[in-house]
C-alpha cells in the first residue's frame, strides 16, 4: 500500500510541473512576441492610441450606451455565422444521405457539389454568388453570404457526418430493424445520436473554421467585424491596435465555442 500511495503521489505531481513548465514558455514566447513588436513600432514611429478603442466598442450619448461599430459589426458577424452553421449542418447531413443512399442519382448530386465545393476557393464561390447568381435569383448580400458560407462548410460537414455514421457497427442496424424500424427512425432514434458523439469534435473543429471564414463576406460589403474594422483604420489609421482588438474578438469567440462543444461533450459522456 505505501509503495502504490508514493507512486500516486508521484504521478500527481508530474502533470502539475509539467503545466508550470509549459505555462512558463507559452509566457516566455508572449513576452518576446510583445517586446518585437514593440521594438518595429518604435523604428517605424508608431504611435499607439490604445485609449481610443473603447468609442469603437459602446459610445456614451445622454446617459445611454449606443453600440459602436466594433458591436454593431460583431452582431452581424454572429448572425451570419448561426444562420450559416445551422443551413451548413442540414446541408452536410443530407448530403451524407446521399452518398450512403442506394440511388445512383443521389450519390452523382452528392459527389458532383462534393468535387465543386472542395476544390475551388470560397473567396470564388463567394464572388460566383453574389455577382452571378445573386443578381438572376434575386439574393441580397446578407443571403448570399449565408449560402455560400452554407454550402462551403456544408460539404466538409457531410464527409465528418458520413464518417460517423459508417463507424457505428453493423449490429446496431440490425437491432434497429429487428424492432420494425423504418430507415428514417433508425437513423434518428439509433444512429445519429451514435454518431453525433463520436463526430462532435471534428464538427467542432469545422464550426470554428465557419467563424473565420466569415470574415470574407467583407469582400462584398458586408459591414461585419472584419469590414468594421477596415472602416476604422482607414479613417484613424490605428492599423495595429484595430487588427489587435479585431483578432482578439474572433479569438474569443472560437474559444467560447470550444468551450460550449466541450460542455456539450461532457455532458453526453456522462449520460452514456
């Protein structure tokens, strides 16, 4: 018993100078990153004007706080990117469908918007919507974001989805059927809930490239957090502080994410 208790105690220790360590050299590298840019503004003469950036954020105008461009661009930034999540995950899942279906036309649809979406850059399908097919439908710039947006990260969805429900076991579909389910209730009440726990992290992983790639739709003039931020330094030229606050806002989103997904994933563990 001595002996097990020193070996536990051991192992208990390990881990925790191991993050001192690593929290140690993340700390270190911060210090050299802010002591070179430092060093670059000083040469080029730059002058910080750190105590501007909170106008950008809320403005206050007769005892209220009113929105400033730094917000009013992040809600758009926010919008864009629940709408397009959720289109891109119904996209991914019925294209899933089709590649597993047995008709020979779904799987041709499904693998033809595969090969499109997949090897041609979003910033092309971005630009093919909004200044070709926008103007024949009909589409704003806002719809036209979404669906591209949509359809881009949808296809890389559907390959995650696909993947995870090829991964649960043949037995399982067995089961299901045995009990005279048809095949949408067998996906619905047996697989998918399978399944989405095993593909939560790389779906994760793809809402997080969402959130990013949502900064392009500024390329069509869509006043989001990144084309907010354009605006900002072309009248103030506060390049470094605007790109800094700019980064960091995107950077807590996706890491709000992570953490949301996270919960989500512990809590289906636990259930399970």
């Amino acid at each position: 018993m001595p002996v097990a208790d020193n070996t536990g105690t051991r192992a208990g220790f390990k881990p925790t100078r191991q993050t001192l360590g690593d929290s140690l050299k993340f700390l270190a590298v911060v210090a050299v990153l802010v002591w070179l840019i430092a060093r670059g503004s000083q040469q080029l003469g730059y002058n910080w004007q750190w105590y501007q950036i909170p106008r950008y954020f809320f403005v206050l105008q007769e005892g209220r706080l009113i929105a400033g461009p730094l917000i009013t661009g992040l809600l758009v930034t926010l919008q864009i990117t629940a709408v397009s999540l959720v289109l891109a995950f119904g996209i991914g899942l019925l294209t899933a469908f089709f590649r597993l279906s047995d008709s020979l036309m779904a799987r041709f649809v499904a693998r033809t918007y595969l090969e499109i979406v997949r090897n041609t850059p979003l910033l092309v399908q971005l630009f093919f919507i909004y200044f070709v097919l926008a103007p024949i439908v009909g589409l704003g710039r806002f719809t036209s974001a979404v669906l591209a947006l949509s359809l881009f990260e949808g296809a890389y969805a559907s390959e995650i989805l696909r993947a995870g429900i090829v991964s649960i076991q043949r037995g399982q579909w067995e089961a299901a059927r045995s009990l005279g389910l048809k095949t949408l209730y067998c996906y619905r009440l047996v697989i998918l809930p399978q399944a989405l726990r095993r593909v939560l992290p790389p779906l994760t992983s793809q809402a997080i490239s969402l959130v990013k790639d949502s900064a392009l739709v500024s390329t069509i003039a869509i006043y989001d957090l990144t084309m907010q931020g354009q605006a900002i330094v072309s009248e103030t030229f506060m390049v470094f502080e605007v790109w800094f606050v700019v980064a960091a806002v995107y950077l807590i989103i996706t890491i709000a994410l992570s953490a949301v997904v996270n919960f989500m994933e512990a809590r289906l563990q636990i259930r399970t």
